[in-house]
C-alpha cells in the first residue's frame, strides 16, 4: 500500500475500535513502528487523530483536507458507487455544478454520452477532463487557486457562480454528520458551496461514509439544506435510520463486489 491507501485503513481500524495500540497498529498493517508513527504523525497534523500514551484514537474534528493527489488513490470503488448514484439523477440539457473533489471527478467519465450539458466547475481537474467533451459547454470558475485540492476558491469564485441557473448542484465535503451537517476546515471553500447551492434547484451532497462523524472549523449547510444526500455502503446502519428519521432523503451507493454486482438503496 501506498502512505494514503495505508492511513486510510488506519483510520478504518479506529472507527471501528475507537482507540488501538502502536503495536496492534504495526501488525494489522505489517509495517515498523517508524512507519506507524510517521503515519500517527501525518494525521494528526490533519487533525483526525489524537496521540495518547502508546497508541492512538480518533479525533472528530478536521483541521485540514489530505492533498487531491492522496485523496485520488482511496475509497476509488466507493467512490465511482457514488457518482454512479449521481448520474442517475443527470438529464439531457441540463445545467450542472460539479463542486472540487476526486468523488465528484468519478462522475465525469459517466456523463460522457448525456447531450446538452452545460458544466459549470471549480475543479481544475474536472475541467480539464471535459475540455475534449464533443457535446457540451463548460465553464470553469476563476478566483484563488487552493494548489493542494487543485481548485479555486475564495468570494471571486462564489461570485461567479452566482451568475448561473443550475438544475442540479453536486456538492463534496471533508466531514459531515447529522448535529453539525456539512463542514469544512478552510473558510475559503464555504462561500463556493453555499452560492452553488443557492443557485441550484437541486443541490446534492455526495459525502463519503468515511468522514461521517467529523467537522470542521466552519459550517456550509445543515443536510437539511440538501435535496438528498448520496453516501457508500460503509455508513452504520443507525447512522443512515438517524439520517432519515430526521427528513433527510439518504442513498446509499452499494460498492460493487467482486462480481461486479451493486445497486443504490434510497429512503
């Protein structure tokens, strides 16, 4: 496993235990003890850990995002399952905002052969992938460029969105929960998602089960405030029954097994 692939299993292994030893964590990923420090290391400077005598447990709160190029070689079935759930909501001629993110970047590929779109993006990579699109209108949203997430951010850019009538908005974010809603570590990422949003008749938010239960410093939306939220299959069941019973229109996107078999469960 590449140093993400191998945090990212790390933190798996928390969410399930809570808290686990340097030891424990030495053996479950067959690496020294250097290696999982490093790695304890490297998360908590995110701040999604927390170092405690001889081990580590899970922190909730997100002081920052991994890097574009660590969050593209993680979760990638869950996160195609997750942009397959999103085609299906995509129509002919419509207006779409893709928000920055590699989940989101799944659903580029799948939108390929839908005629008439209009994209509206701030994702430097998405745009990129559909410059050579034969059928659709693309505009990518200038304002200051965040290098790490390889998108624009900040108000030039949320000024500009607003400037649209967007059928659907797909939203992405770090860390979600059902008190908290949808968050972000960085102030400059808010202003964008909240003008996709308000300028969209639809806005979904397309959230990795993984970062169910963490927040960040600044506030985007309530799940409320979405028209309906797509996850993977990882979320706990008494999370997904919280979810619901509280209004909010849940799918879950069922990552394919081995057979290639995998179907999306609505409310």
């Amino acid at each position: 496993m590449i140093p993400a692939q191998r945090r990212d299993l790390l933190l798996r292994e928390l969410r399930g235990t809570g808290v686990l030893s340097v030891k424990e964590l030495c053996e479950i990923l067959d690496v020294s003890h250097m290696t999982v420090r490093r790695d304890i290391m490297t998360l908590e400077e995110e701040g999604r850990v927390r170092s405690v005598p001889g081990g580590v447990e899970l922190a909730s709160q997100v002081r920052s995002e991994p890097s574009y190029r660590d969050k593209s070689s993680v979760d990638v079935a869950e996160k195609r399952a997750m942009a397959g759930a999103a085609a299906a909501l995509v129509g002919e001629g419509q207006t779409l905002y893709l928000d920055a993110g590699t989940t989101l970047g799944h659903l580029v590929p799948l939108l390929w052969n839908v005629t008439g779109l209009t994209v509206i993006t701030n994702d430097l990579t998405t745009a990129a992938s559909l410059t050579d699109h034969p059928d659709l209108t693309l505009f990518l949203i200038g304002g200051q460029i965040d290098r790490e997430n390889r998108s624009s951010v900040g108000d030039i850019a949320a000024a500009t969105v607003t400037e649209f009538n967007i059928d659907i908005a797909f939203v992405s974010t770090s860390s979600w929960d059902l008190n908290r809603g949808s968050t972000t570590p960085s102030r400059s990422k808010v202003a964008v998602k909240r003008a996709a949003m308000a300028a969209a008749s639809t806005s979904v938010l397309v959230a990795g089960a993984d970062k169910y239960g963490a927040f960040g410093t600044f506030k985007v939306a309530p799940l409320s405030g979405f028209s309906s939220v797509i996850t993977d299959d990882r979320l706990a069941d008494s999370s997904a029954r919280a979810i619901r019973e509280h209004g909010v229109h849940l799918e879950i996107a069922a990552t394919p097994n081995e057979n290639g078999d995998g179907e999306t469960t609505p409310t």
